[in-house]
C-alpha cells in the first residue's frame, strides 16, 4: 500500500494555500513541461469518458492515450482512493457528459 510521504505533503499544500485559479494555473505551468501537462489532462479527459461508459478505443481517440494507460485509469476508478471520482464529481455536480 502506498504511504504518503513529507515531499507529497509539500506538494499537495502547495495547491491547498493556491486556491486561486490563476495561481494553479501559473504554478502547474512552471511545475510540467508542456507535453506533461497536456498528459494530465489527458488523464482526467480519459477518466471522464470512462466514468460516462466511453469505450477504450473511444478514449484512445479523443485523448492520444495509448491502451495500458487507459487501463491504469479504468483500474484506478475500480480500485482505488476515488481521487478522479471526486474530483470530477465536483467540477461536474450535475451528472453532465464530461467529454462529448
């Protein structure tokens, strides 16, 4: 089982105290490169589509992501924490298709 660990603390409240837009948009931009961002959100798009019953071939089209990536996200909405669960939860509380 995985533990947190101090640096994951440090990073974790450092979006904590950003709790403005621009500041977390600006300090993710100085964090990841471009093609790491883009990943990312690549990541939440594919979780998205899962949860609203896309199919993995539909994933891999809309968002680049190869299949054993896809199947990480499907197996992390199954199996873990639910931290993709909330937070599309509440960037969507009213149950909308997240990536049409």
């Amino acid at each position: 089982m995985y533990k947190n660990t101090r640096e994951e603390e440090i990073l974790v409240q450092a979006f904590k105290l950003a709790n403005d837009t621009h500041i977390i948009r600006d300090f993710l931009r100085d964090l990841l490169t471009e093609q790491e961002l883009k990943y990312c959100i690549n990541r939440l798009k594919a979780a998205g589509m899962l949860l609203d019953g896309a199919s993995y071939t539909d994933v891999q089209k809309f968002t680049g992501l190869g299949s054993k990536t896809i199947s990480a996200i499907s197996k992390k909405l199954i199996n873990k924490q639910g931290g993709y669960q909330q937070i599309l939860h509440r960037s969507n509380p009213y149950g909308q298709r997240y990536f049409d």
